[in-house]
C-alpha cells in the first residue's frame, strides 16, 4: 500500500463525522473547532463523532455543473442538520431530485468522491441519502 493512501486513512475525519462539542456551552461544531466562539477561553472543547442522521435544512440542485461533474448531473447539495444540532454541506445521492422537500430524513452513505485519473488514487467521503 503507498504511504499516501495509508496516511489518508489514519485521517478519522474521512471516514468518520467527527466533530467537536463546548462542554461548557453544549454547542456542536463540524468540522472540529478547537476554541469555542462564544465562551472562548472558558470553554472546554471535545472531539464527538456524530450519528451520521440528520434531515435537509436547505438544497439546490445544480443542473448546469463545471465539466468535472457533468455525468452525475443533475445533482443535489444540501445543508444537512445532524440529529447533535450541526449543520453541514454535502451532496445527496440515490434519491430523484425532483422529489426532494426540506425536513426529510437523511443518513450518512460512504461513497467515491473522486479519482485520481483511470488508475489513480480513489477517494472517498460522506454523502447522504433521504431515508423515508
């Protein structure tokens, strides 16, 4: 195995949703902070791995993509809230972006990102599918 995929892999944050959380104030943080922005030097922070479940905050679909993505179009980005109360931006996969509504369920899928040319490297990521 080359070191560049092994080091990858030691990276929690690309397999995982780790995130961090004040235990001073309760707010959640993805990606991980490690100063709490409201209690500041008060604040305790700790690593959290969130569920992975959540319900779409906001979407667009983009049907006019840049070359690189032109064979998944057209495809969705959402605003994910996690069930901890983080938000975060991630593509949604295996759902018809025409039937898509804000406040449906999603869960977190493991799925190729990108390629590094036909025999390169493959990296991979979170996305989200809706769960109904």
């Amino acid at each position: 195995m080359s070191d560049t995929v092994r080091v990858w892999r030691h990276i929690q944050q690309r397999y995982n949703l780790i995130g961090s959380k004040c235990t001073t104030c309760g707010k959640v943080f993805f990606p991980p902070r490690v100063i709490c922005p409201d209690c500041r030097r008060k604040g305790n922070i700790e690593n959290i791995k969130f569920s992975g479940k959540g319900k779409i905050h906001t979407y667009s679909v983009i049907r006019s993509p840049s070359d690189e993505f032109k064979t998944i179009a057209p495809y969705a980005v959402a605003i994910v809230e996690l069930d901890e109360g983080a938000k975060l931006t991630a593509q949604l996969v295996d759902c018809d972006v025409d039937d898509i509504e804000i406040g449906d369920p999603v869960e977190m899928v493991f799925r190729k990102i990108s390629e590094d040319g036909p025999d390169g490297v493959i990296s991979y990521g979170f996305k989200f599918k809706i769960v109904k």
